[in-house]
C-alpha cells in the first residue's frame, strides 16, 4: 500500500517535472516572442539592460504613471522587515527595494520595535543588492548618494554584482530574499528559485513582484493596446530605444501565469505559497515560506 | 492603495484543469501535508511569543521573540495573517482547549446548582488571562477591529456554547440562542470589570451581582 502511493507520488512528480521542464525549456530559449539559444538569451537581456540603465527609473514612472512605486511600498510591507535582518534583494540594481527596506527598518516605528527587542551586537541589519549588470548597480549606488540619510556610506547596504541562478551567498544566511520585475528577464527560473531556497534560513520569506497576466474582460484588451502600442513609443522617444521595451512587453506576456508560477515556486520547496494581484493582475506578488 | 486580490492557490480549486483525478488526489494530499506542517510551525512561533507578551505586549515584537526562539528567522512572523490578532486568536484557542480539558478532568460540576455551574466555569476560564492582565486591554482592542472582528465573535460564539454545554443544558428551541446570547454579554462584561479590578483576590470573590 505505502509502496503503491509513493510509486503514485513519485508518477505525478516525474510528470509534473515533464509538464514543466517543457515550458522552462521555452522560457529558456525565448527572448521576448523570438527563439534564441540558451547561451545568447542572458547575452541579450544584459544589453537589454546595459542600454536601459540609465533611464531606468524615468521610464518606469512614465511607464506606469508611478505606480511602480505604490507596488514596490506593497511589497515592502508584506515584507515586514525588521531591525537586524539579513536581506537580499535579487535583480535590484537600482536599489529602490533595498532603500525601501532599511528606510523601513530605521523609522520610528520601527526604532520601537527595536527597544523592545535585546541589543545584540550580532544582530545588524544588512541589506544586499545582487544585480547580474554592472550598469544597473552603478546608477543604485549614484541614487543611494543622492538620496541621502547616509545610505551612500551605510555599511548596512552592500552591493554585489552577481548571478541569479548562482549567488556567492551561504546557505541559510538570509531571512528575506525579494525580487521585484527581475525573475522574468532569468533565462532558468528553476534555478533561481532554487538559489533562493538555498540562501534563505529556516522559515525566511521569499517575495517576488512580477508584471503578471490580467485576464478582466474589457480591461485586459486596454492593457494590450497600452503595452504594445504606448510604452515601446515611450521607449523610443525618451530612452532612444524601441527594441528594449518591445523585449520589455513581450517577456511580460511570455512569464507564466499566476497559478503557474505559484506551482513552479511550490516546487521549489517553498511552503505557504500564495499571490496577490494588483491592479487586476497587471503586477502580481507572489511569496512563500521556507521551512 | 492600488486594488488587490488575494489568493492562495492550494486551498482553493484544484490548480490545473487537465491533471486526472487520482492525480489531483495525490496532490491535494502533498498540499494538506505541507499546509500542516506550516500551520505547526505558526504555532509554535505563537506558542513561544505568548511567554514574551507581558513585557512586550500583543505585538511583533513578542512574535520576533517568539520565532527567534524557536529556532526560526523572524521573517516567518511576516507571513502570518493578521499578525497580532494571529496570537490573540491563538491565545484564545489555547485557553479553550485548556478550559475543555479541565472541564473533562473534572470540576466537581454535578454538586452545584446551574448559576454556580456557569459561575464556576467562568472563572476558570477567566483566571486564564489573569497572567496577562496588564496587556489584556490591548488583546481587546485587537480583537475589536474590524478586521479581526468576525474572528473573534465566532471564537467567544465557540467559547459560550461550550461552558453552556459543560454546565449541562439541554435546551433545542430559541432558548439554545438565548441562554448563549446572554452569556457572551455576561462573559464580555466581567472580562472588562476584570481590567480595572486592581485589588489582588477580588475577582476570586467573584460579585454575584454579576449572576443575578
């Protein structure tokens, strides 16, 4: 009986695994709606990114007319972070979440928070931003400096250029891992997950804000028209760059859905795997829990 | 606040529409044997918090404490639902089962008239809190939200049905709702007498003013 159930277990695995591989194996070779080779995808995305830098910010908040920003608050604030936390932000070049977190963890409420916590000289708060382009993490660490409050020189921001699918971190190091607009443009998705399940200590967050899937009748057709008539044009007019922000709408439609992601995450071992749309599903938040 | 909706796809419908059933089966058994296993380590965070709430008060801070504790980042206090209502809840799950337990062990019940009965049971249920009187206010407040307030009305619902069928009714008609009604107004308002009665022993004479 127990043999027959876990023969059945380890079945719907195998085919689970199929389903999936077949579709991670088109994520991996799909730039944007064209077919390239594994090898080339992370190639292109970086000159996606090299080009877009230094316009990065401007373009989101025209792009989104500043919502972006409400969405990376949401996240900050499922987050929860709390003095003396060790987190990673993935794919964060220019450091808005990072800022947002140790804004979060230095403000008064959470000075509070830490007077009734013990001091623990150990216990220092760290956030790391891992970016794959060197570009993206010049202009984050120009942005820290302007923005002031010390953040230029805080030791409790570090910035570290590396790779989703292979991060220098130990294992079990950091209590919360986010990764906001950045797990579309990783050629293998699986294995950034598996990276993040195995930087995160036991019962650590992770957190992922994606442009999603909208599937609101009327409201999806205005969604498409905006995506793929307005925001290339945008591109081309403020950054001088169609083709990146082509790549930008089509990747978009390319990730998967919602309820697929959450299963990919689910697989990865994450526990209490749940999403929430924004705006109707044009930016959803995805999280789980590693136990 | 941009318009969101929540979903958690495994406690919901099924996740995919083409898997067969045995399939399905198979997973929802996966699903349940993960949720459980999240759902022990809440309480466990919670469990360990509640030691920390007379210095730290219903809070994050108790739960950071909690989690730290145990063993566990304190990230995970981030995933619960409602965080201070999440212990509160907790907290007043525990006391039921504590209240249950010792009903079912015995508290010489059968010698005493109904009032008394209930009386008894009350008390044993409120001496509970009395460790956390000094925060209890706040539990309260919390409780009171509106959030958080279908949760706990169903809780103190549970809470009365149970002392009414310790003390032995048998009632079947609109008494049922009655006697319970009534009973949650008397149980929330000695609860609230009990925050400002400062003088040590005095709640143990329990008024009888209060049963009339």
């Amino acid at each position: 009986m127990a043999i027959r159930t876990r023969a059945r277990i380890l079945t719907n695995r195998l085919q689970s695994m199929f389903l999936s591989s077949s579709f991670l194996h088109d994520h991996a070779t799909s730039f944007g709606y064209k077919e390239v080779g594994e090898e080339e995808k992370s190639k292109l995305v970086g000159n996606v990114f090299s080009s877009v830098a230094p316009n990065y910010d401007l373009m989101n908040d025209l792009m989104s007319v500043g919502l972006h920003r409400l969405w990376k608050d949401r996240l900050v604030s499922k987050l929860a972070p709390f003095p003396g936390m060790k987190h990673l932000d993935v794919a964060g070049g220019t450091g808005d979440i990072a800022f947002r977190v140790l804004e979060s963890i230095n403000g008064v409420k959470r000075r509070a928070l830490q007077d009734g916590l013990e001091d623990n000289s150990e216990d220092e708060t760290r956030v790391f931003v891992c970016d794959i382009n060197p570009a993206m993490l010049s202009v984050g660490k120009k942005h820290a400096i302007e923005r002031g409050g010390g953040l230029g020189e805080a030791q409790s921001l570090v910035w570290v250029e590396g790779d989703a699918e292979a991060l220098t971190f130990d294992d079990d190091s950091m209590d919360g891992y986010t990764i906001a607009f950045g797990i579309r443009n990783v050629t293998h998705i699986e294995r950034a997950l598996a990276e993040a399940y195995r930087v995160l200590k036991r019962g650590g967050r992770f957190l992922c804000l994606e442009l999603s899937h909208v599937e609101v009748p009327v409201f999806k057709q205005i969604y498409d028209l905006y995506s793929f008539s307005i925001i290339p044009a945008i591109g081309e007019f403020v950054a001088g760059d169609r083709d990146s922000y082509q790549y930008l709408v089509e990747s978009i439609r390319r990730f998967p859905s919602q309820e697929k992601f959450a299963q990919m995450i689910a697989d990865a071992r994450f526990q209490k795997v749940e999403y929430e749309n924004l705006i109707g599903g044009v930016v959803a938040i995805h999280s789980g829990v590693k136990l | 606040m941009p318009l969101s909706t929540l979903y958690r796809p495994f406690s919901t419908k099924p996740h995919t529409n083409h898997k067969n059933q045995k399939e399905a089966e198979g997973d929802k058994r996966r699903q349940r044997d993960c949720r459980r296993e999240y759902r022990d380590e809440q309480a466990c965070v919670l469990d360990a918090a509640i030691s920390h709430v007379v210095r730290l008060g219903w809070s994050e801070e108790a739960m950071i404490c909690g989690a730290k504790d145990v063993g566990l980042s304190p990230s995970i206090v981030g995933s619960f639902a409602r965080k201070e209502a999440a212990l509160v809840e907790y907290f007043m799950d525990l006391c039921l089962q504590k209240l249950a337990d010792k009903i079912e062990s015995g508290l010489d019940l059968p010698d005493l008239i109904l009032s008394q009965r209930i009386s008894k049971i009350v008390r044993t249920r409120l001496e509970m809190q009395i460790p956390y009187i000094s925060k209890w206010h706040q539990a309260l407040s919390i409780q009171a939200q509106p959030v958080n307030i279908s949760t706990s009305l169903k809780q103190r619902a549970i809470l009365v049905d149970e002392i009414w069928d310790a003390a032995g009714d048998q009632s079947m008609d609109i008494n049922w709702y009655v006697k319970r009604t009534v009973l949650g107004g008397i149980y929330s308002a000695t609860e609230v007498y009990m925050l400002t009665d400062h003088s040590p022993g005095s709640f143990l004479s329990m008024n009888p003013l209060i049963f009339a």
